[in-house]
C-alpha cells in the first residue's frame, strides 16, 4: 500500500485538509468544503492561504465557510516567489499539526502547486481537483499551465472535470486514480442562483433582463497575459460596439489590480451603456450570468459556468485549456484583437441562428454533482482494499 495511503477501518473517519486561496478556487472548493463537513464519514478542515484576500473573504461569507487555518499571506506588490514559499512553509508547518489523510488542492494556482509540495514533503496524499487541464504551451497561461502540470506530477488521485482532462492526464502517463467527476463550479449555483435575486452592488441594479429590448453584455477582463496590450484592446473593441449598437448594456466587474484599471479606465470611462464597477461577490456575479445575454472573458471558470445558463462566452485568449466548452459550441476562441472581438459579437449579434446554436448547446462541464462523486471516491481510496 502507498506510503500516504493509510487505510481506515470501519466507522473511523476520514480526515481531510481542504486548501485554497483565490476567489475562482473558493468558489469551486466551497460546496465541496460544505458538503465534506455534513458527510460523518469525514472529519474536515478548511486552510485558506488568502493568495487574495479581499476576493476571497467575500466568499467564505456567502457560502457560510468558516476556515480553521489562516495564512493571510497577501501582500501588496507581492512576487510568485514570495507567494509560493509562504504557501510552502505555512502549509507544512499546519500539516505537522493536524495530521489528514488527504490535501485537497484545486486547480492552477500558486496556492495548489504549492500546498500539494508541502502535502509531498509531509508525505500526505493529495487530491486535485479539477486535474488534467492543459494549452500544452508552459507560458500559457503564465504560470497557471505549470502550476496544475506539477501539481497533476505531486497528486494521488486526480479529479478531473472532462473525459479531455482525463486523456490529458494519460498522455503524461497518469493513468492511476483519475476519476472524471464533473466540475464542482457547477455545485455552487444551487448556493446563488435564485430568480428572485436582488443585487448586493448598487451597480448592477435596474439592469435589463434576458428577453428585453437591450441586451446585458458580461465582461471581464484581468489575466497577466493579457496586461500587456491585449486589455487595453478590449477596451476599445467594446467603445466601439457601445457607440454603433447602444442596445448593448455592458458590464464590467473590473479586477482589484492596479494594472487593469490603468487599462480600462482611460479608454472606457463616463460611457453612458458601459457600467464600470467593483469586482461582485459570487452571488452578484451569478445572478447577472443568468440575466446576461453574452460573456465576453479571459477567465476559466466563466467558461464553465456560463453555459449552464444558456450564455454565450467569446473568449478573450488566444487558447484555451477547456475545449470541451469550444467543441460544444458554448465557447467560441476570439483573442483581444480589437477588429477580431468586434466581429465577434456582431455576428452573434447579427446571425440569430448562431446565437441560438451557442445558446442551447449543453454545457460540457457535468451536471452539479461533481463534490459528491469525489467525497464517495475519497471514502473508497481510504476504505477499500487496495
């Protein structure tokens, strides 16, 4: 039996450390944090890292997770290097405290890479969730495709969203413990989607409804590739569409960091169909997907969300780690070319039977139960024979 597998007897719980902290991660992690600590047969606890702190807390508000552990690592200004081995420290000197069975880490931050090396060095079994996303280009996205490729090398089992991400794993020669279970993002929206929602943000009150005469636009638009031209890009690109179609009601959530705001707020300000807000809390930014008529986004996670709305997503990159979402035909690749996103949207614009087909195709991405497939997963590996 593996050196971190240590099997439990009957009626003898399952002890988990569940790590993240960003807000994508706590979005994702949190159903299964909450389902984790109503199940008897595990004994669970909660580190965050607060990579973003400001970003994070809002969620562990809404979907009611208290954390046993606290880093608060953020820093202003902070470097991936300081990041990672605060990461690296804190996590292993709290797994010389609490002992668990299994860490489970979530996706591609420098938060994951890190708590599954500290989880290594502690010989502890990891689990990761959401495994086997690639672009296959090491710098792209920088430094998400690195950091899931080493945590994917350090994990026992491999939670992976899409039969894609499972043959991702394989051609890197992990075969074992792969599971495909669904992506948690789609566990969360029976915690925030309600169709009677009133908006916490002031911003994004009286805004139309999906089947008005104005058409609600989504964007966001934060990525580190990106800062370098390609925001500034959008920007334009959405001036544009704002002043030749004013059916268009824009709205973006911008990010905290400086850098995007230095981008977007001489090109998008005091126009009167872009509404430029605060970044929302999950809640907020759920409830405006399901009234929203197109996304336009360099995030991963609203690739996988939207669709479950029936919701266009042009995304905002040149490649992307999901294509199951692109062969779908939930996703469509556009990159920040001004005159390419432009296009993009007035086709759809333009083309009611693309639109429709973007519309209606299913979401590739499961069916909301992905943290009860790995919670049964976790309690087999640990329970059954080997």
């Amino acid at each position: 039996m593996p050196v971190d597998r240590i099997k439990k007897q009957k009626g003898e719980k399952i002890k988990v450390l569940t790590v993240f902290g960003t807000r994508p991660e706590a979005i994702k992690m949190c159903p299964l944090a909450r389902l984790l600590d109503a199940d008897p047969r595990f004994e669970p606890k909660v580190l965050v890292t607060a990579q973003h702190r400001e970003l994070l807390d809002s969620v562990l508000d809404i979907f009611r997770v208290t954390p046993d552990y606290d880093l608060n690592l953020m820093r202003q200004g902070q470097t991936l290097a300081q990041i990672t081995s605060g990461v690296i420290e804190g996590v292993y000197n709290i797994l010389g405290e609490y002992t668990p069975d299994i860490v489970l880490v979530h996706g591609d931050t420098t938060t994951s890479f890190a708590a599954a090396l500290a989880a290594f060095y502690r010989k502890v079994a990891v689990g990761h969730v959401e495994a086997g996303l690639r672009t296959w280009d090491r710098y792209s996205p920088f430094p998400e495709e690195m950091n899931r490729t080493l945590t994917g090398r350090l994990a026992t089992l491999h939670f992976s969203p899409t039969e894609d991400s499972r043959e991702n794993l394989a051609r890197e020669g992990i075969t074992e413990n792969v599971y495909v279970t669904g992506n948690t993002a789609l566990d969360a929206f029976a915690y925030t989607v309600s169709e009677d929602y009133t908006f916490k943000s002031e911003a994004l009150q009286n805004l139309p409804r999906r089947g008005d005469r104005e058409k609600l636009v989504v964007l966001t638009a934060h990525r580190r590739e990106n800062l370098d031209g390609g925001i500034a890009s959008v920007c334009r690109a959405v001036k544009r569409l704002a002043g030749s179609h004013p059916e268009l009601r824009f709205v973006y959530p911008m990010h905290p960091n400086p850098a995007v705001r230095g981008a977007v707020l001489p090109v998008l300000s005091d126009i009167e169909n872009v509404t430029l807000c605060e970044p929302v809390d999950v809640t907020d930014m759920h409830n405006l997907l399901a009234r929203a008529w197109l996304c336009l986004t360099d995030s991963g996670g609203l690739q996988e969300e939207a669709p479950s709305f029936g919701l266009p997503v042009l995304l905002l990159r040149s490649e992307t780690e999901r294509p199951e979402a692109v062969r779908a035909g939930t996703v469509e690749v556009v990159g920040t070319d001004e005159n390419n996103v432009v296009a993009a949207v007035e086709r759809l614009l333009f083309d009611r039977e693309r639109y429709e087909r973007m519309s209606s195709a299913k979401n590739p991405y499961g069916d909301g139960h992905a943290s009860e497939r790995i919670s049964d997963i976790i309690y087999r590996y640990f329970t059954e024979d080997a």
